[in-house]
C-alpha cells in the first residue's frame, strides 16, 4: 500500500511538529515535507509533489486559500485543505471557491485529521459542520474574492501601502477594492466596511 503524501503548512511550530509527529502514526500517511510561511509551502509543494496539502489559513507571506489557489493551477493532483483556528463564513466561501476540499477547525483531534486527510485524498470534500452552518447563516456576501481579501487584510489598521504589498497589487489598486467595499455595504470608510462585513461574517 502506498501511504498518501502530505505537506502541513503552519507557521506555529508547535503545531505544525504536534501534528506531524501524531500523522507518522498512521502507517498509511506519510508527511513529506513541512513549510511556515505561504511561499515556503509552494516551494516544498513544487519539490515534493504531495497528495495532500494541508495549509494553515493565516500564514506570513501567503495565506492558505492565496496558496490552494497556486497550487489548483501548477499541482492539480495534488489536493487542498484548510485549518484554522478563525472559521470565519467568508474564509470558507473563499476556500470553496479556490478548489479546497477540506475546511476544518484547529480543534480536531489528530485521528479525525487523519481521517479527513484520507477524505481529501479519496477525492470527496469535509467541511466542518458548524462552519458550514455559520456560513448558510451569514448568507451571500455582495464583495468580490478580492474585495474580501483586501478587507481582511485592512482588519488590522494596517496602512495601504502594507496591504498592497501583501496582496501584490497596487496601493491604487488597494484603495479602489476598499472603496468599492465601502460602498457596497454602505459603510462611511474602510474601518466601518471592515466591522460591518465582520458583523455579517462575511470577513
């Protein structure tokens, strides 16, 4: 039997050693490579070609759904999901979006993990059923992937000229996609855009 090949992308150490120390158990999943930031999880992806992908959602450089989306178009076999310990309905709506096929919460015991890993691998897709029932309730939110992306990473207060380099776009760029969601939610600037998504759960 050949063991299904994972990378685990977290940028917290003790977490991501924690899980690849428990997945060695498992005699028919092998972890192939390990990554902390979201670039160093696309290189050790491109270097070891794994099955399974499991990506923290907050990571320097990249976040996870920014890396699943790289991923689906240079690695298509190789499968995607997201732990987070921040299951907002608009990360999983992003994910989804982006070919994830796993959306799980860090509180997971390492056996369901496992077991999800396997699900993922298999070709079905796990959401976490509470996640997935916030996101129904927040119902459909009006701000393009972008515009939510931009938003997130405005949550902080940090300056445009940040966000832009963060996001790889243009602080041009930037200030259209915050403006453009300000107005959709009616909001008087980037901060109320920002409280009034998060209230709808939507960032």
């Amino acid at each position: 039997m050949t063991a299904v090949r994972v990378l685990l992308a977290d940028d917290e150490h003790l977490i991501r050693g924690a899980l690849a120390a428990l997945l060695a158990l498992e005699e028919d999943l092998a972890v192939v490579a390990e990554a902390a930031t979201g670039p160093e999880a696309l290189a050790m992806a491109r270097a070891h070609r794994p099955d399974v992908a499991v990506l923290d959602l907050e990571m320097p450089g990249a976040d996870g759904v920014s890396v699943a989306t790289s991923l689906r178009a240079e690695l298509p076999d190789c499968r995607t999901m997201i732990v987070t310990s921040h299951g907002r309905p608009g990360h999983l709506k992003r994910a989804l979006a982006a070919g994830v096929r796993g959306f799980v919460p860090k509180t997971v015991s390492a056996r369901q993990l496992a077991d999800i890993i396997r699900t993922v691998q298999a070709g079905n897709r796990y959401v976490d059923p509470e996640l997935a029932a916030d996101a129904i309730a927040a119902g459909d939110s009006p701000l393009t992937v972008r515009e939510t992306e931009v938003l997130e990473l405005a949550a902080d207060g940090a300056p445009v000229s940040e966000i832009a380099e963060r996001a790889s776009l243009s602080q041009g760029t930037v200030r259209n996609y915050l403006s453009a969601a300000a107005s959709k939610l009616g909001a008087e600037n980037r901060h109320s855009a920002v409280r009034l998504a998060r209230e709808r759960g939507w960032v």
